[in-house]
C-alpha cells in the first residue's frame, strides 16, 4: 500500500472507534428507541402545523397560526431553498439522533487536537474527554439539540482559524468557511456569540504575540483572509440569518416602544432579572471538579439508606411512595431556579488542565486561561453583578441572551484541549523531567489539596442548605429538611472522595510514567480509562437508557383529552387558549389547535405584553379580539372546553377609530374600549385613514372562506367603504393584501392585529405571506455556495499543480 494512504488509516479507525462509542453510550437507538427530549416535544407541539402543511402540500409556509396567535416558522425549523450547508450537515449526522451530535463532539475536538499537532491517540483522548462533558451529554438529555450542534462546531472554526495562522492558509480559509457556515446553520447565535468572544481572545494573544515578535503584517495578512472566510459563512446562511434578524425585532429579544413600569427594558434587549434568572454560583464553580459539590440536580436519585427516604416515611408514606420519592429527591442546595444536572468537566480532566499550567507556555496558554476565566465569571451573573451590568450595557447583543450560565461551553471546550497540549508537554521533550515532575507534585498539591480541604472542613464551612428550601421546610417540615442536609452531606462527601481517588490514580500513572515503570502507550490507555470512568460515571446518573422511548411517543408526545376531543368537532378557524397549563411556557395546545399561547424563547414581544397585563389579568376584551373561541380549563382534576361566546370572529367592521399618539395610549386603551366598534390605531399609521368614523353598514359582511397558515381568503361585501379589522398578528415583514388580485396596503390596529380599508362593492380579498427575506436570502446563499465551490477547485488544482511540478522536473 502507498505510504500516502497508509497515514489515514489511524484516523480512519479513529473515526469508526467514534461511531461505535457514540452509538454505544445511546445504544437504545439500536432498537429503533429515541431519547425523550422536553424541549424538542414542546418544539413539535409548536411546529406540528407547519410538519402537517409541508407533508401535505410539499411546500414551506414559514408562518404558523398555531402559537402565540401567529409568528413566523424562522426559529421553528424553517427549511430554506437552496440551503446546501444544511444538506452537507445532514450528511455528517448520519447516525441516530442524539448519537449524531455525540459523534460531532468527538470529530469536532479530534479536527482541533490534530491541527495543533497533538498525536492522534492524544487527540482521540481528548474528543473523548470533551464530547463526554457532562454538560455536553446532559443538553442532549433534555433537548438543547440546536446548542448541541453549534458547540459541535465551534472547534472546526477555531481549527481554521489556527490554520490560517500558522500560515496554513488556503486549507485554513476553507476549514474555516465551512466550519462556520455550519455553526451558524446549527441557528443557535447565543453560543455563536460565546464562541466569537473566544475569538477575540485568541486574536488579542496572537496579536501581543505578533507585535512582540515583529510580525503584525503577517497578522493582520491572516485577519484579512479570516474575514473574507467568515463573509463567506454568513453568506452561506443569508436567508437564516436575515429572517432571524427581521424577526429579533418582532420578538421579546426587540424593542416594541412600551415603556409601563414593570414593561420597560433598560436596552433595546431582555432584562437584567430575566438575563441573570440563572447566576451561577462563585462556590458553585467547584461541581465543575466535584460533581455533585452542591447536591447535583433538582431531582436526584436516592436509595432506601437514604435518610429521607426514612423521613418521608415517618410523614406517613409508604414504603413504595417513599421509593417513588427518592427517585427525584431535591438534594440540590445552590441557588439557581433549577438545575438538571451540574456542569461537571472531570476531576481527571481538570487535573490534566492544572498541570499543564505548570507545562504549556505562550500565547497558546494566555487564549486559554483567558477565555476560560472570562467565561466563568460572567457565568456568576448576578453574583458578580458590575461586570454582568458592565457586559449587558457596553458589549453589543449580550442583552439579547439569557441564561448566562451558558457561557460555561467555553470553558468545557478550552479545558480538555489545554489538558491534552498539557500532555503532549509531558510526553515531549521540550520539558525536563524535574520540570515535569515538580509540574506534577504542585498539580497534586492544588488539586488534592482542595478535596481534601474540603473533606475535613466541610461541617464548618457548610450547612448544606441554601435559598430554594424555604418551600420544603414549609411542605415538608424541619424533620425532613435534617434529613435533607444529611444526605446532601454525604452526597458531598463521596463525590468529593471519588475526585480526590481519581486525581491521584492519575497523578500516579503519570509518576509511574516518568520514573520509566510504564510506556507512553500505557499511559495513555490508563488515562483513556480513567477519563472514561469519571465522566460517563457522571453522565449515566443523568441521561441513561432509561430515558429512551418509543418513536411513535416522541412523534406524538400529546394525547388529546375530552378538552381537546370536544374543540377539534369544530372546524372553524379561531383560537383557543390552554389554562390548565402555564400557557406562554406549554406547546400542547399548539400541537391540536390555533393557540394564544407557545414555549419559545423569543415570543412575539407584543403578545407577551398582552398577556402580562391583559390575559393574566383576566380581560376578556383581549381574547375576544384574538378570537378566542374556547378555553381549557381545570377543576378538581377535571379538564373541560368552555367557549367564548363573545369572541369576535375572524374579521369584523368597526364604525369608529381611536387614534393612539404613543404605543403606551395604544396598549392601555384597549382596556378601554369595545373592540368589536372601535379600533385603536397608532398615529404612525394615521396616513391609511382618510376618516375615523365609518357609517354602519347593516348589510356588511366579510367571512373567511378557506385558511392555510400562509394564504387567507375573505370575501366581503359592502355598500360604503370600511375599515374591517382581522383576528390575525400584524407582520410587517411579508404579509400582503390583494384585493381582487390587486394588492392593497393594510396596517397595524389594536396594537397587534390587521386593518384595512376596504373600498365598496363584493371583492375577494386574500392575506399572503411573501417574505421577501426569503427569496433574497436563498439568493445570497447560492451565489455564495457556487464562489465556495470554484475557490475549492481551483485550490485543488493549484495544490495538485505545485505535487506535479517537482516530477517532471525528475
């Protein structure tokens, strides 16, 4: 065989070994099983009109009506034409779902390791170490896919980028294009941002580092290449991104202009407390070295030795109610709304990572112990509010995400790579063996010291209760709460020992290795095992087998109730809103009818303020301008249709219009008016009224005859000319009004819905959703795919060109 073709084939094996892995750790898939996913069910609640519509008409509608009364499918899984980063992605995650996004982990990192020079088993170690996260498991776990699959991406991007600096730069240009196009495809721009503040950093130390050695030229020659490469990526992903942007403004991450107290952000993004909900906390920061340093999870698994399993005993449960208790215990102590799993890296790994400290030097290191740091602090939130405010108000777009806790991928990201540099250091000889060894003794000394400090004090330093147990001392007692912290106690005791037993069993193989009693192979199957010990260990108590179903459950995670039987008879087009849930946070009413409400996270902005200050409130002027037909309610258990009488129907005339100078005179004045007569309308939109009073037409009518989520048609009769106001959300952005085929503006009235006005006589009028976003998106995107597609072939014959020259001359 071909010396050439023979270095493949490690890599080859490499990449099979990830295959068997990932489908190993998810073997349910085996058996035809997926993983049950909260967020991707309430996802196909949301999305299940579009899937209907696509299925039976072989079209893209791009709006729903089924959620918050009407919103674009941009973020609802959207397919654009001519999206062939989304085709090339599809065919890298050939295998079972959530299987894919675990093998994207592992060849993600292994890409990295490699251009960093790591040797291949190294580089296999350290995408083990990465993809096995548990962080990186545990978004899987509960449905995070699109996160899942822009981390997966981020090392590709940063590959590129290292490339090109290293002067590597045409294969660097293209592994950066493609790697960021299919990061921003994966349509997830919180971690996009997160992964762009880890650029700057790299660029910063690279920067300091080119000045230091006179070579800013060749810097910002690499920046330049970087940014066509990146122009290109955005290009690729034109459509997605610009609908996204178009409807950001729309949602809550917008501004709508309302400025009541308990309303009014402090930017043109969320707000502060909104942002901040989930702070992680400073002492928190150690379940990153100790899994379950703060309790682990809201719904922790204890068994019968437990002591709160004897407690809720003693409160009157029986044994197999006691058994069902522990089975989700709140042993979580931090202070977080809710946690499912802690964000755990690796005794093992974080180990690795502080003796690298002691190992690895350069701008290298800087990038990483920078961006790490960075990260975790802003992690803290609210417990390090002047930075967090600093960020929110000075940094563009980080108001527009919330959940700062999620900036943590940097630092799963960074930590295995600099171990994995750290142990080339080691198994090099760039390094002596003094050096390593005193690397290794204060490796130990740090990291073993803080178990142990913690296992000797922690009665001093903890109580182990913390400020979410008010409500279990109120339901549960004092008693139970004892027990609670008991156990938490010795839930902390033992992941505190079992760090401690792993750091220094790998403290010894690295002993062992230096003092020549074992080979680097050896030393490098131990790690793998080790490694693998501590975080799938970790993993499993999180997402397991136990958590697989059916396919046909996850196809249709919502079964109808009498509710729901009793509303689907009528086969109008109206809306219903779902009490017996918390509404603006459930998608099942989504799944089976036109609802008010949703799960997203980034509702219409609008909609969420009527239903803070108007639904919630109980004003059913509101519903029945949004044609809410039915409601589902609760009673003792009972779940029952109750219908709206009252509700305006789909479309009505009114004689009369309040024009509002102010978006606040619009949004307060609909709880002042009678909807059915009056419409308010901003002043901005005053251009389309010639009148604001209209002469009641006895005789006047307007139906709509057929409803598709993207085309409504009317037909309507009139004597005079008048206003109608539909039951439909006002978008500016793609929906037209053609009367008789002729098109005809409309506008925004009582602050959310359509108006027109409608010239006299019997017309047919038809509402069509043209997003023009759309047809100029899918034309970047194509242009820019046919320019990648000629630059890579004409890099792959200059490439072959400069093998054959030598040759001849030969």
């Amino acid at each position: 065989m071909n010396n050439s073709y023979k270095k493949f084939i490690p890599h080859i094996l490499v990449v099979l070994a990830f295959i068997v892995i990932a489908v190993a750790y998810f073997n349910p898939v085996l058996r035809g099983k997926v993983i049950y996913q909260s967020d991707i069910v309430h996802y196909i609640g949301m999305a299940q009109e579009q899937i209907d519509f696509r299925k039976k008409t072989h079209e893209e509608p791009f709006w729903t009506d089924a959620a918050f009364g009407g919103m674009p499918t941009y973020q609802l899984g959207a397919q654009y034409p001519n999206d062939y980063i989304d085709q090339f992605d599809d065919l890298l995650r050939f295998l079972p779902r959530p299987a894919d996004y675990l093998f994207l982990y592992f060849i993600g990192l292994y890409l990295l390791l490699l251009v960093l020079k790591v040797d291949y088993k190294l580089a296999f170690l350290g995408a083990l170490a990465f993809g096995f996260s548990t962080y990186l498991i545990v978004i899987l776990g509960v449905g995070h896919n699109s996160k899942a699959h822009a981390i997966a991406y981020m090392p590709w991007v940063l590959a590129g980028i290292l490339l090109i600096f290293r002067n590597v730069r045409v294969w660097g240009f293209f592994l950066l294009t493609i790697g960021m196009a299919l990061q921003l495809n994966a349509n997830h721009f919180q971690m996009t941002y997160y992964l762009l503040i880890l650029v700057i950093i790299l660029g910063i130390a690279f920067l300091i580092d080119a000045f230091k050695r006179k070579k800013l030229p060749e810097f910002f020659t690499s920046v330049g290449i970087m940014i066509i490469a990146v122009v290109l990526s955005l290009a690729t992903n034109a459509t997605n991104l610009l609908a996204t942007q178009e409807y950001m403004d729309f949602s809550t991450r917008g501004d709508t202009g309302l400025t009541l107290e308990g309303e009014q952000k402090e930017s043109g993004g969320l707000d502060y407390e909104y942002i901040t909900s989930y702070s992680y906390g400073i002492l928190e920061s150690f379940n990153l070295f100790i899994p379950r340093f703060m309790g682990g999870s809201n719904a922790e698994k204890l068994d019968a030795n437990s002591e709160v399993y004897q407690a809720i005993q003693k409160l009157g449960a029986s044994p197999l109610q006691a058994k069902d208790f522990v089975k989700s215990a709140p042993t979580y102590w931090g202070n977080q709304p809710y946690v499912a799993a802690p964000a755990y890296i690796g005794a093992t790994v974080l180990f690795l990572f502080v003796l690298a400290l002691f190992l690895v030097r350069g701008r290298f290191k800087w990038w990483i112990v920078g961006g790490s740091l960075l990260a975790l602090v802003l992690s803290w939130g609210d417990n390090w509010e002047f930075l967090t405010r600093f960020f929110i108000n000075y940094v563009p777009f980080y108001d527009k995400f919330r959940a700062v806790t999620s900036i943590q991928v940097i630092i799963e990201l960074c930590v295995p790579v600099f171990a994995i540099v750290g142990l080339c250091k080691l198994f090099g000889s760039q390094r002596t063996k003094d050096e390593k060894l005193h690397a290794l003794k204060w490796s130990v000394i740090i990291t073993g010291g803080i178990a142990l400090f913690f296992l000797l004090f922690k009665s001093i330093l903890f109580d182990f209760s913390g400020e979410n147990d008010v409500r279990i001392i109120q339901q549960l007692g004092p008693d139970f709460m004892r027990a609670l912290q008991e156990d938490r106690k010795a839930i902390f005791t033992s992941d505190t020992l079992r760090s401690l037993i792993l750091l220094l069993l790998i403290a010894g193989i690295i002993w062992y290795y230096l003092k020549g009693k074992v080979s680097k192979n050896m030393a490098i199957g131990g790690f793998a095992i080790l490694i693998l010990f501590d975080l799938v260990g970790v993993d499993r108590r999180y997402v397991n087998n136990d958590d697989f179903v059916s396919s046909r459950q996850m196809e249709t995670p919502f079964q109808p109730n009498s509710a729901d039987l009793q509303i689907l008879k009528d086969k109008g087009h109206f809306r219903v809103l779902d009490l017996s849930v918390d509404p603006f946070n459930s998608s099942r009413a989504s799944f089976f009818h036109n609802s008010i409400g949703g799960y997203h996270g980034a509702k219409p902005g609008r909609i969420q303020e009527l239903y803070s200050h108007y639904i919630l409130q109980g004003n059913n002027e509101v519903l029945n301008m949004l044609n809410t037909k039915y409601l589902i309610l609760e009673n003792q258990g009972q779940i029952f249709a109750q219908m709206n009488s009252e509700a305006n129907g789909n479309a009505w005339f009114v004689d009369s219009v309040k024009i509002a100078s102010s978006v606040n005179e619009a949004f307060l004045s609909l709880g002042k008016i009678n909807t059915k007569t009056t419409a308010v309308v901003n002043e901005k939109f005053s251009d389309h009224l010639k009148k604001t009073k209209f002469q009641t037409d006895s005789t006047a009518r307007i139906n709509l005859v057929s409803y598709e989520p993207n085309e409504l048609k009317y037909e309507y009769s009139v004597s005079d000319e008048q206003l109608a106001v539909f039951s439909e959300i006002y978008y500016p952005h793609g929906w037209n009004a053609y009367v008789d085929g002729k098109k005809q503006p409309h506008f925004r009235a009582d602050y959310v819905l359509r108006a027109m006005v409608l010239p006299a006589g019997t017309h047919e009028l038809i509402f069509k959703f043209e997003p023009e976003v759309v047809k100029t998106g899918s034309t970047i995107v194509l242009i820019s795919c046919i320019l990648i597609g000629l630059l890579f072939l004409a890099a792959l014959f200059i490439t072959f060109r400069k093998k054959e020259i030598p040759d001849k001359k030969n």
